[in-house]
C-alpha cells in the first residue's frame, strides 16, 4: 500500500485547504475509502467525514482521528508535489495523517473478520485554530457508530526533534492548553514634547507586557507552568504624537485546568490595576482555545504496547515533559479515554535537531512514515476492539 498511500499524500498536499470548509480535501478522502464496506456521513457544518466500520463481534467501539487541514503559509521548497495554492501549505503534517488513517481504513476493511467491535473514522477539519473536533462532536461523532466509544487514538508527526519513524507517548498532560489575551489601552493623545496633557496609553501598554511576564514568575508554580508570549503590538504612527490608543495580543500556554482558569482570571484584573495607575482604560478579550492534551495512563500503556509489537520497543520514546504545543483532539479526549501519539517524519539524511519544526514554510515531512502510522492506527483498532 505504500505507493498508494504516497499518491494519496502528494495529492493532498498540492491542494491544500483552511479551515472548516475542504471541499477537495473531503472529496479526495472519499474516493480513498470508497468501496472499503463502511458508513459513511459527512458534516452539515464543516467538510468533515466519519467513516464506521463494523466488525464481527460486539467488542469496544474504537475511534481513529486524522485532521486534515492546512496552514496560511507559503510552502518555499520546490518539491514535485509543492502546494498549487500561494500562500496554502500542509506545513503541520495533517496530509500524512489523512493518508495514513485512509490506509488504516483499507487494512481494517481487509481484515474485517479479526475486528471484534466497530470502528469509527473521524477525518477531521479545522484543527488550526477552528475547533473542528468540538463541531464533529457537537454533530455526533462519538455516536456514530451507534454505541460509545471506548477508546480513542489520534496521531501527529513531527518535521524535526524526534528520528524519523519513532514513536512518542506521554502518559498524563502532553500537550498544553492555549487561549489568547486581546488587549486595547485606551488613553488620550497629544503632544510628545508634552506629555503631562495626555494619558499615554503606549507607557501603560508597555508596563503592562512586563508585568504579564513578573506575574508568570511570582504567582504561579514553576512545576505547573504559565507562558505568557505577546507576539503582536501596536500603537500610533508619528514619531512625535502620543496616540489615543495602542493595542496587544499574546498567546497563553498552560498545563493544567487549575493554572489556565487562574491566569486567565487574574490577567485581565492585573492589566486593569496597571490601567487604573496610569489613568487609562483598558479592555481585555480573553478568547479561550483549547484544553490541555491529556492521554489516559491505560490506554497510553495499551498504545505503546501495540508500539513495541509493531516495531519494536527501541522506536518509542516516552516525553519526559509535555510539548507546548496545543490540539483540539484535546475535546475528544476530555469526553473518551484514549492517546496521542507523535511520530518523527523528518527526512533521514538530515539532522533532526536541526531540522525546521511543524509550521515552517520550509517543514518536510517523509513519506516513508505512512505504513508504519497506517499500520499503527490498524493495530491499535484490532488490539483494542479484542483481537490479540
């Protein structure tokens, strides 16, 4: 299925989509699973397909996860099957995992008769910042297969860090939660040779990115941690002019319910008392994302058992810490048990430390993953619904 599942992959990543709505992207993944035997629905509110496919027993219902978006970057390597789309590329990986879970939709079909209970499909849009896993839950994912789902298991790979082909799990927290502060200082303009006759928003603005960082580091564990980073910043246009307003935004990274719901409450109230001091006002969007990442110590043993079978234990490793990264898998693994499982992509004749991480324009990832992430979803689907 190799070659097949390369095909699929490349024509994936030419014609790359953003967002909810994928309509090439939706109809591609059909034509791949077409005449494998399963259910198949597809979404009102986004281009979504869930697949179910039904064994022969009544074991668990298992449910496999790939997203299948892109990202607003513009791909800058040359390869064969770059992205025909400006300013569109697949630089998270998410056309691997689309191949690699319609591969594991063939292998299950094929050995329908080893599956003791269903198994559900979920090619996901919308994972970059849409929540695409909350709107196929809300449409009933987690139902179509007509009994719960036991257990769940996504899959992401990595351009650098990890050695191609080897497989990460982490019990507990992985992946962190991450929400945003929107932030408007409003003041009152005037002179910049004299200050004293405005309420500069600029000086009150910029206490208030400091403070931000102080309040990380004095009022919250080290062992539970807070990052804070404000990656956009804006205020007036003279050199001379204090302007009547300026305006941030910063990326909130946390590990636990606890520490994202305090640091989400006492941000904005800290920002407002900075405001207060300066005489300005200031308005605080806080705009929530998505929860922490945490994988289920059952079955993230379970995967890493089907790992070691499959390939061998010495290409797993286990994360000492979580990533700071975030997923919306996280919805589903807040209403089912399961695991994310992270699998190096990188090219092999390059150095994965050094090689550019998920997100880049220049990310590659190596099709000589797709069996084994195809053969990884399969396994995990006969194992867990009661093959052994």
């Amino acid at each position: 299925m190799h070659g097949e599942l390369v095909q699929l992959r490349h024509a994936l990543h030419a014609e790359p989509e953003i967002g909810l709505e994928l309509p090439r992207t939706q109809d591609k993944v059909l034509e791949a699973v077409d005449g494998l035997g399963l259910e198949i629905s597809t979404g009102t509110g986004l281009s979504s397909v869930t697949g179910v496919l039904r064994g022969a027993g009544d074991g668990p219902v298992v449910l496999l996860r790939g997203d299948m978006d892109a990202l607003p970057v513009g791909e800058a390597d040359g390869l064969d099957y770059r992205s025909r789309f400006a300013g569109r590329m697949h630089a998270c990986g998410h056309d691997l995992h689309t191949a690699m879970l319609a591969g594991a939709a063939r292998l299950l079909a094929q050995h329908r008769d080893r599956l003791r209970g269903d198994v559900v499909f979920m090619f996901q849009p919308g994972e970059e910042g849409f929540d695409g896993a909350r709107a196929m839950l809300d449409e009933g994912v987690l139902e179509a297969a007509g009994r719960p789902v036991a257990a769940a298991f996504g899959m992401h790979v990595f351009s650098a860090l990890l050695p191609q082909g080897t497989f990460v799990t982490r019990p507990g927290t992985m992946l962190s939660a991450s929400d945003e502060l929107h932030v408007v200082v409003r003041g009152s303009g005037g002179h910049g040779s004299a200050p004293q006759h405005a309420r500069d928003p600029v000086t009150a603005a910029a206490e208030m990115v400091t403070a931000l960082q102080t309040m990380v580091t004095r009022r919250f564990d080290v062992f539970d941690p807070v990052v804070i980073s404000v990656g956009s910043l804006h205020a007036g246009e003279a050199v001379n002019v204090i302007p009547d307003r300026a305006r941030f935004s910063a990326t909130v990274r946390t590990f636990s319910d606890t520490a994202r719901s305090r640091v989400l409450d006492e941000a904005p109230a800290l920002l407002g008392g900075i405001a207060a001091a300066h005489g300005v006002a200031v308005e605080v969007d806080v705009a929530a994302g998505y929860p922490p990442t945490v994988t289920d110590e059952d079955e993230t043993a379970f995967a890493v058992q089907q790992v070691h079978e499959l390939v061998g234990p010495q290409r797993h490793v286990t994360l000492p810490h979580p990533f700071s990264g975030s997923e919306d898998f996280s919805r589903v693994l807040d209403s089912v048990p399961g695991s994310f499982i992270g699998l190096g992509a990188a090219p092999a004749d390059g150095d994965p430390q050094r090689a550019p991480f998920n997100h880049s324009p220049h990310a590659r990832f190596d099709d000589a993953v797709l069996a084994d992430g195809a053969a990884l979803y399969a396994a995990l689907a006969l194992a867990r619904t009661g093959d052994r």
